[in-house]
C-alpha cells in the first residue's frame, strides 16, 4: 500500500487534475487587421485567399508568428497555401530528402527541420492528432499554440466527426478552417466534395463555435475574436470557419457590423426603396450572399418589394443565444424576460424572412421559432451534381429567382401580396414547378 501510494502521489493524487501553465498571450496590435476590413476596391477575391492572406500575416507576426501552427492534409495548394512553402517551410524531421516534382518553379515543396507548416498527406485523422496536441499544448506543455487545421470541408466532420468531439472534450483551442466548402460553390469536382452539411453536424460539438462568413472583413473579425477569447480570455473553446473558392469583389466594412458579425447576424444593406408595397428580409450566408443581393435587386426593381439583406454569419451562435434566453426566462418566471439576439435584431424592421446559404435547410430552420413572421429556409438538402455553381443553384433552387419566388410567397402568406403575383412570378423567373424535389435526386 506504501508504494502504490506513493505512485499514486507521484502522478498528482487520486483524481485526475488538469495544470494550466501557459500565461495569457499578448493579441496581435490593433491595427493587424485593418488591411482586411478596407475591401478590395472591384477586384474579386475567395474568402480562401483572403484567409490564406491573414494565416501568413499572422506567420510573419514578431509576437505570435511562433505559435501558429498551420496544419493541412493532403496537399495544400488546393487551398492556395504554396506561398507559406518558401515563406516558413513544411516541418520534416529528417529535412528534405528528395527532390520535389516541382523543385523548378519558385514555391516548390521546400521540407525543413525547423519547418512550420504540418502538411500530414492524405490523412485527416492524423491532421486532426496533431491539431488536438497542438490545441491542448497549454495544458499539457505550458505553451499556447494556435492551430490552423485547414481542409476540404467534406472531409471534416462527416470523417473523424468522432475526433473532432474528442477536441472539444480535451478543451482543445483553435481553429478548424473548412476551406473550398459549400455544395454549390466548388463546382465540378462531383458529390465526393460538395458539402452542404458540415455546420449541421458542427452543431452537436457543444464548445465549438461555428461561422459561415460572406466576406473578408467578416472572417478577419471572427479570428480576432477567437485568439482573444481562446488565448488572451483563456476561454475553453474552439472555432470552425467556412471560406470558399468562388471570386467576387470584397466590400468595406461598414461602421457598426462587429458585435452582429460575432453573434451571429447583421443588417448588410438596408433597402432605399421608397413607397413599397411591402417589406422582405433576406438572410443569406456565405457566397449565398451575392444570390440574396441579386434577388434584393429584382424585387424592388419589378415587384416594388423593399428588400433588407442581412449576413447570416453563424446560425449556432444564434440558436445559443435563442436557447440561453428561453432557459433564463423558464427559470426566473417573475422577471421581465430576455429577448433573444435573433428576435431584436429583426423586430427593428418586422417582415417575412427568406434564409439562404449553401447548407441544408435544417441549419436556418433551427432558429425559426424566435424570428418574427414567416420564415423560408433555402437550402441544398439533396446529393446534387457534378455541374456549374448557376446549374446546381438551380438544382438546389437556391439562386436569386428562388430566393425572389420565396419572397413573394412568404409575402403571399402572410396576405401581403395576393397569390395570383406568385403564380405569375413563375412563369416570369422561367422556373418549372414541376421541376423534381432535389432531396429526393
């Protein structure tokens, strides 16, 4: 008993006891991410270039450029990365000891001893390891470290779902980037890649917080956030981001959008339409956005609808909200209740609401009992395709004459506008009514 006792002391006692070691890091200066909030003045730009753009900046920063830890299965050129190959190399233990197919062109596969980058091949479970020592190396080393496990986001959660919950239950910090994602976007490439499900099963990991940003700025002010809340605050969470591959201009951002980017939802454009027949919200996340823009336009050019568009950045953050609300409410039944973020933000303008982003429907429907009004989810419940982005937004019936037919009949529903305009927008936007339910293709 003697020596098992002293074993037992040896390892720290009876219970297990976690020891935290790491002091609160420094956050990048102020100004660090201004460059991203300014726009890209017309010049199109994916949100994966514009994430790769803030990865390498944070790589060359003299106060955290130490602690990334950027970690990519598979080859990361998909994702744009080859420029961090010459800029802090692929870690190798042995060094480089072949020469790469590529060794003529000037970002060739450069392998270093003191190598940064975590490039693992073709395994997510082993990538997702490391991403867990990486984000637990507070704990377990006394040293933050911040990774950045960037991947094809159908091979996220629907492969080592279970590893990523193993994350969570370690308190692991960091960030799971989902790069080319969306079941639209990155077209071409078949239903081997087309993900359209990711936040839904991100949703049941009860620390990891999850967004799905339209814009540059937008995915700048949420890894801010999260190094601070992560490595500053010392807050038990982790981050899953979606960025894609399609181009399009990035615009400025706009005074006072902060605090709705990281709960979840802001007011992006505010209708001018003068005298309209009726209101509309559109909720749209992601690339989805510029469909939700368009359809915004047609409304109020031919069907006199003032169109408010709102960026939908994380329905989790929503819904946590929403439930946190109801729960105090259930429980403190004499006070005067909380309101959730949800239903505030979209009373300050009441009218039907049309959700659309390049996730099943589910993932909007989830918040659907603290919106004001009506509320249409757009989605790509479905396989899909092997095809163009328009073709399968058309499939999936999530482009902007979609969105614009959703609109009339949410409008139609709720006596607004009478129905006999719905039937006829039909015909007008050349969509088939008989078209088959995607879901079921």
């Amino acid at each position: 008993m003697k020596y098992l006792q002293a074993r037992r002391k040896e390892l720290g006692g009876f219970l297990p006891e976690r020891h935290v070691d790491a002091k609160p890091i420094a956050p990048p200066d102020s100004s660090f991410f201004d460059e991203f909030l300014t726009g890209t003045e017309g010049r199109g730009v994916a949100t994966t270039m514009a994430y790769v753009r803030i990865l390498s900046k944070l790589l060359k920063d003299k106060k955290l450029g130490n602690l990334i830890v950027p970690i990519v299965p598979d080859e990361a050129r998909t994702f744009g990365m080859e420029s961090l190959f010459r800029q802090c190399g692929i870690y190798s233990s042995a060094g480089q000891v072949y020469e790469p197919v590529d060794a003529s062109s000037l970002l060739y596969y450069n392998e270093k001893q003191d190598g940064q980058i975590l490039e693992e091949g073709i395994t997510e479970a082993g990538s997702m390891s490391s991403f867990i020592a990486a984000g637990t190396a507070y704990s377990s080393h006394g040293l933050n470290t911040i990774p950045f496990f960037t991947f094809y986001s159908m091979f996220g959660f629907q492969r080592i779902g279970d590893l990523i919950w193993a994350a969570g239950d370690a308190r692991a910090r960091g960030f799971l980037v989902g790069a080319t994602a969306g079941r639209t976007t990155l077209n071409g490439e078949g239903l081997q890649h087309e993900d359209g499900h990711s936040h839904l099963l991100a949703h049941s990991v009860p620390n990891l917080l999850t967004y799905d940003p339209a814009f540059a700025y937008e995915i700048a002010v949420i890894i801010e956030e999260g190094i601070r809340r992560m490595y500053v605050e010392q807050e038990d969470v982790f981050y899953y981001l979606t960025v894609y591959n399609e181009v399009y201009p990035q615009p400025k951002m706009s005074e006072g959008v902060k605090e709705g980017i990281l709960k979840g939802l802001y007011r992006y454009r505010a209708s001018k339409k003068n005298d309209p027949t009726a209101r509309i919200n559109l909720l749209g996340s992601g690339p989805a956005m510029n469909e939700a823009l368009k359809a915004a336009d047609l409304l109020e050019e031919k069907y006199n609808i003032a169109a408010d568009v709102w960026s939908a950045t994380s329905y989790k953050m929503l819904y946590i909200d929403a439930m946190d609300c109801a729960r105090w409410n259930m429980l403190h039944p004499n006070d005067p209740p909380r309101v959730a973020y949800v239903t505030r933000a979209l009373s300050e303008n009441p009218a039907p609401c049309v959700a659309v982003s390049d996730y099943v429907k589910a993932l909007p429907d989830m918040i659907a009992r603290w919106v004001p009004g009506v509320l249409r989810s757009l989605g790509t419940d479905g396989y899909g395709r092997s095809d163009t982005r328009r073709a399968l937004r058309n499939f999936f019936e999530t482009d902007h004459r979609f969105i614009t037919l959703a609109a009339l009949s949410a409008l139609a529903e709720e006596d607004t506008i009478p129905y006999e305009k719905v039937t006829k927008a039909v015909g007008e936007l050349d969509i088939d009514p008989e078209k088959p339910n995607p879901i079921f293709c």
